[in-house]
C-alpha cells in the first residue's frame, strides 16, 4: 500500500496564516460538503434508485428508498473524504483539483480523515440497522475497495487503475437491489457489469483532456502512457462490449421492450460517438479538433437514460 509522494505547493491558498476552524462557518460547511464530491454522488444515486423499482417490479418502499439513498451518500461521501486525504499532496498540483478543500486549507488533514471514517462508520450502521446488513457490507466493501485497492494501490502504479478501481462504482447497483430483495440476482449483476464496462470509456475522455495534469503528478491514466489512437481503440472495445451486456437484461426475462428500445437506441448513439472519436484520433487531431469530451459529457446523459429505462420497464411490462 505504498503510495508515492509528489512534493505539492503550500496548502492554505485562502488565508493560510489562519486555522481552517476560525474561517466562516458557512464557508467550512460548504468545504465539509465538497470533501463528499455531491456531482459525483448524484450518478450513483441514479444507479441505485431505478435498480430498486427493477428489484420490486413497481414502486419500492419510498422510506427504503431513502435510507438507502442517505446510506449510499453518507457511504459514498466517506469515500471520497478519504481519497481526498490520500491524495492531498497531488491534488494540489492538478488545475482541476486546485481548488479543494484541503488543497485551499479550508479543511485540515486531520479534519478531513476523522470526518471521512466517521461517514464510514455512521453509513455502515444506518445501512444495517435500518435497511439490512447485505447493503451494510456491499457498502463498506465499495468504499474500501475505492479508497484502499483504487487510491492507494492502482491509481499511482497502473493505467489500468480506473478499469479495475472502478469496480467500486459499480456497487451501487447490487447494493439497490440488495435493499429490497435482501438477496442477489442476475439482474444486479448484469448492471454491474455494464457500468464496470461504462467506466473506461466514460473517464479515458476525460483524462485525454487533463493529460497534463496527470503527467505533471506521475498517475499513470492510460491517456498519459498510450497515444490517443490507442487509448480511442480500447474506448471503443469498452463501449462494444458494454451495450452487448446491456441488452443481455431482456432475454433473462427482467425486462421488456421499453428498456430494449432505450438500451439499443442509446447504445447505438454512444457506439456511434466512440467511432466518431476513434476517427478523430486516427487523424491525429488535437486539442479542441479531438472533441473528446463530447463522448464523456454523453457517457453521462447514456448512463441516466439506460437506468430512467430500468426504473420504468416494470410499469409498461
């Protein structure tokens, strides 16, 4: 569990003569907020919920649904805290992760390590006591997997740490299910290996973009160790390979048309933006001509329109 150190700039850009606890209260909860990544949170969530409409075949128990929600962002959140804790010394080197709160000096490194294991244990708890125990561990297991296997073993040592590392990710569908079922099933698992898939060819866009921050800290996303043409030709492996296992839903008797219909016109959109890219690349576009991140701004809208279809299919059945 070595990580490699990166020497960073002063952390404290906002007033670093002063302690973070003796900055405005308002601004310190909106930093402890930042800590939990919210934009992040909100996809899981998207993932989780219309798991548990598929899982009842109708509408779950709206208090279920939302313990689970609050379990999965407290849980979610800790994880993310903990990342920023592990990762303070290169984020403060990165443009895009200038601005955090423990880079600024918002947040201590103290605070921030006893507020992410205090989201740990108080997710855990709530999870078990209140939804049930296979969620509770499903859960912890997603955090440690994210903050011990991604953080602090892959990020910094393979170009494959966000194929691997985004298994934690993918927890949120098995974890929805498991809230109403108390049990697991193929459908979870089909999910899950369709956002296992998504991951890749949803964050490679993005790390093409901010190449240089992950050079300049030494992670070695594949986009910083491979060309673009390279890195364009496993997206679209990825991409093939997940809608394939999107549609695999249906002939296992969990859906219907509706959730075909959706998952065969999306897929075939994100197939199409993946070979648009992979084109580009093989021009050897650069900057602004690579329009990567049309295909990571779409990889989002996909995710939300395939799950909109999940939670739905059970009512036109």
């Amino acid at each position: 569990m070595c990580v490699t150190a990166v020497e960073s700039r002063p952390a404290g850009i906002v007033g670093a003569s002063q302690s973070p606890s003796r900055r405005p209260v308002g601004a310190r909860v909106k930093a402890f907020v930042a800590l939990t990544k919210p934009r992040i949170i909100e996809l899981l969530l998207i993932t989780t919920v219309p798991v548990m409409f598929l899982a009842q075949q109708g509408v779950p128990d709206l208090g279920l649904v939302v313990l689970t929600c609050l379990g999965g962002y407290l849980s979610a959140g800790g994880a993310n805290a903990l990342n920023m804790y592990i990762d303070r010394d290169i984020d403060a080197l990165m443009d895009r992760t200038s601005q955090r709160p423990l880079v600024t000096g918002m947040v201590s490194p103290r605070e921030c390590l006893a507020f992410g294991i205090t989201l740990a244990v108080v997710s855990t708890l709530l999870f078990g006591l209140t939804v049930n125990w296979l969620s509770a561990w499903l859960a912890l297991g997603a955090l440690l997997f994210y903050v011990v296997v991604y953080t602090m073993i892959l990020k910094r040592r393979t170009s494959q740490n966000i194929v691997w590392g985004g298994i934690a990710g993918c927890m949120p569908v098995l974890i929805g299910w498991s809230a109403v079922t108390d049990s697991m099933s193929w459908a979870p698992v089909v999910l899950f290996l369709v956002m296992f898939f998504w991951t890749p060819p949803h964050y490679w866009p993005l790390s093409m973009k901010v190449r240089d921050d992950y050079a300049r800290v030494g992670v070695p996303m594949l986009p910083v160790v491979a060309s673009n043409k390279t890195v364009a030709r496993q997206i679209v492996l990825y991409s093939w390979v997940m809608v394939a296992v999107s549609l695999l839903l249906t002939p296992l008797g969990y859906t219907g048309w509706f959730y075909t219909s959706v998952a065969l016109v999306a897929g075939g959109w994100w197939l199409w933006e993946a070979h648009a890219l992979q084109n580009r690349a093989r021009a050897e576009a650069t900057g602004g001509k690579l329009k990567e991140m049309r295909l990571f701004h779409w990889s989002i809208t996909y995710v939300s329109l395939l799950f909109v279809a999940v939670a739905v299919d059970p009512f036109l059945r």
